[in-house]
C-alpha cells in the first residue's frame, strides 16, 4: 500500500497538437504523452535535428509545482532522498519521494533560481504531489502552487538562443555529491557515449504557441518520439515508464543523480541504506539492442525471457519470464532500442527474447518473439558494497 494519496489528474492537450493553433502533420504520442504530439510527420527527421541541439520538443503536458518561501529547501529536503542543505542557486537537480519499503511514489526535477523552486512531475502526477506537500507542510514558511497548464516545459539538448526563463539542466549521466553509479564503469556508460544532455526551458504555457512559431533560424519543433529515443538510447530512467509500484531506486541506478547516501532521516531512507550497504536490488534496469529485422517494434508491456537453446515456438511461448519490456523506440542511428526490468542475476551476456502475447479475442494467434540482446544500465553486482573493494566489476551471475 503506497503511503501517497495518488490523485487522478488529466493534462490538457497542447494547442499545438489540437486546435486552431495546431501544427500540420502533428501525430499524438503513445501513453502517458497523448497529449503532445509524438511526431509532426517526419520523425527521423525531428529526431537527427534534436540530436545535433536544433529542435525543441512541445512537453507542455508535464506537470509543474513551485514552492516559494525561506523554507522551501528544507521541506524537501525532510521528504525526499536528496540532500538540499548547503546548495546554492541556481540549483539543477532530482529528487525522490519514497514510501516506507523505499520503493518509488513521485520523481521530480528541481530547478531553484534563489526564490522560486520548481518541481517538474511526469505527466498527471501533479496533484498527488501537491496534495502530499501541502499535508506535510505543517509549519514551514512556504508557499505551494500547482502552476501545470500556466507553465508549459520545452525540452531540447541544447541552449536555445534569445529563449528566457528559468530551465533545468539534466545533471544525467553525473554522479552528484552523495550519489552512486551502479554500471561497473560510471564513466564507461550509453548517456557517455551518446553524449547524451537535456534541457527543459519553463516559460508561460499562453506563450508557447509564439515562442514554438518564431524560434532561431535553423530550429523545428520535434515530437515525444524523438526525445524519447535519446532518452532510451543513454538509458536516462523515467517515472511512469520505467517504474511500477515495486520500484526502488537502485534498480535503475537512480541513487547516481537523485539520492544522498549520506543523508538521513527520510521516508524509505532505511531500504535505501540497507540495499545498498548489504543487500541486492531484486531487479535491475538493462537497456536492449532490439533485431531490426522483425517488422515494427514490440509493444512495451511485453514479457521477456531467456533465449533457449533450441527456438521451439511452444518451448518459448511456455517459458518462465524474467521481466518486462518498458521503453521502446526507433532510434536514428541505433535502429530498435529499448529498457527492461529483469531480474538483477540474469547473466548479462545472456541473449534475451522480447514475446508479445496476442491481444485479447485473438488467442489463438501465435506470440510474436524478438531477438534482443544486452546494454548494462545496472549491475547486476549492484549493492551489498560494505566490504567490497572497490567499484562494480564483477559481473558473474549471483
């Protein structure tokens, strides 16, 4: 039982997506993103220039909570994983909120500018988290306002000229002060790799039609599919996606931005020194290299299991799984990729099967297996580092 009380809470679909004002060719995203576009007609094309810093992605769908007032640090710093004590504006970092057992309840984005911190939600998590901040507020000198729909996010991975305003800058793939990389290498990582960065401008939501129509020569607007494939491709967690309720955040190497191991006195602080110092996650997020031969890309949801010696289609429609399929995207380069949870001590060299079951009233059909194999996101040595050496080299099945 989550200790948050979770409010039901629908975005308002992005005028540029729908109405008047909406741009040709606009396509809207898939789950927790259909109220923003997904596309505008040609993704590959949105994608490469998102990569190469001239795109900006419509994120206005994300919910936006601000917290004013000369305690508005040490109220999150009591609730959440993350030490703000000492820090100084401007402040870019993520926090957690975790229930009791220390699994995962609400993941913000934290942009302080001395005055004013803003909290940046998944899309609909908005009013759960000001409902929680406002009962736990007691008498901190604060102000709590849910400013989702008057505020609107534009994400991009690169500054964007003559654009004003407050914007996060994403402290991903670093280890902050007080963090933990859980790949064997930090340094050796896919956000490093694919230089991997990103930025969320915070402007007024009534500005977001003209800032999108008269941004710097050279820019587009991009759809959710192509932030999503980068976001993918350097194995960047996200609430909604790659969580469930039985997330904790040394499965997907979250204590690398947005915990303080050295901080105490939290809500789940006990699970998350206990897993860490003595203990194994039981799951582990792995990023997957997915064959683009097989027509289309399988629908997150979908089972993964081992690959078996012999492909017997009733041998792998039987077999036990191992975990579950929770990005996936078409990447520009990369071709199909995409995050799983599996269970921590599958054998990282181990190729994997992706199998889709049939969709309701066709279950006669056959499941439909695709080949992928292994990106290390975390270890499977993750945790149990009192007594260890150092780092998280070995990778022997445990």
């Amino acid at each position: 039982m989550l200790d948050v009380t979770h409010i039901e809470y629908t975005p308002t679909t992005s005028p540029l997506l729908a109405g008047e004002h909406a741009i040709h060719g606009a396509v809207a995203a898939d789950s927790i993103d259909a109220w923003v576009a997904g596309h505008y007609g040609q993704p590959s094309q949105e994608q490469r220039a998102l990569a190469n810093g001239q795109a900006v992605v419509d994120l206005s769908h994300y919910g936006i909570v601000t917290i004013t007032g000369s305690d508005r640090l040490n109220l999150l710093h009591t609730l959440t994983t993350q030490n703000f004590q000492g820090m100084v504006a401007p402040i870019d970092t993520e926090a957690l909120f975790l229930d009791l057992r220390g699994r995962i309840e609400i993941a913000v984005k934290v942009h302080d500018d001395g005055e004013t911190t803003y909290l940046i939600t998944e899309p609909t998590m908005n009013a759960t988290l000001v409902d929680w901040l406002t009962r736990m507020q007691f008498a901190a000198r604060v102000e709590i306002a849910d400013r989702t729909g008057e505020l609107a996010l534009l994400g991009a991975t690169d500054e964007i000229p003559g654009l004003q305003g407050p914007v996060w800058i994403d402290p991903w793939p670093g280890i902050v002060p007080g963090g933990y990389a859980y790949t064997p290498d930090p340094a050796d990582h896919p956000a490093v790799h694919e230089d991997y960065a990103w930025r969320l401008y915070i402007i007024e939501a009534s500005a977001l039609v003209e800032t999108v129509t008269n941004l710097p020569e050279g820019f587009r607007i991009a759809g959710t599919m192509a932030s999503e494939a980068l976001r993918i491709a350097a194995g960047r967690p996200r609430q909604l996606v790659d969580t469930d309720d039985r997330s904790i955040p040394h499965e997907l190497d979250w204590l690398r931005t947005a915990v303080h191991l050295e901080k105490g006195c939290y809500k789940g602080q006990e699970t998350v020194a206990r897993v860490h110092n003595l203990g194994h996650p039981p799951r582990r997020l792995v990023g997957l290299l997915i064959d683009g031969s097989v027509h289309g890309l399988p629908e997150a949801g979908a089972d993964i299991i081992l690959r078996p010696e012999t492909e017997d289609p009733e041998a792998m429609a039987a077999a036990r799984s191992i975990g579950t399929l929770k990005s996936v995207a078409m990447h520009h380069e990369m071709g199909a990729v995409g995050t799983a949870i599996i269970r921590r001590n599958t054998d990282p060299e181990a190729q994997l099967i992706i199998r889709e079951t049939p969709p309701e009233g066709a279950e006669d059909a056959a499941p439909n297996f695709t080949a992928a194999s292994q990106e290390i996101l975390t270890s499977p040595a993750a945790g149990k580092v009192v007594g260890r050496v150092q780092g998280l080299k070995d990778l022997r099945r445990r």
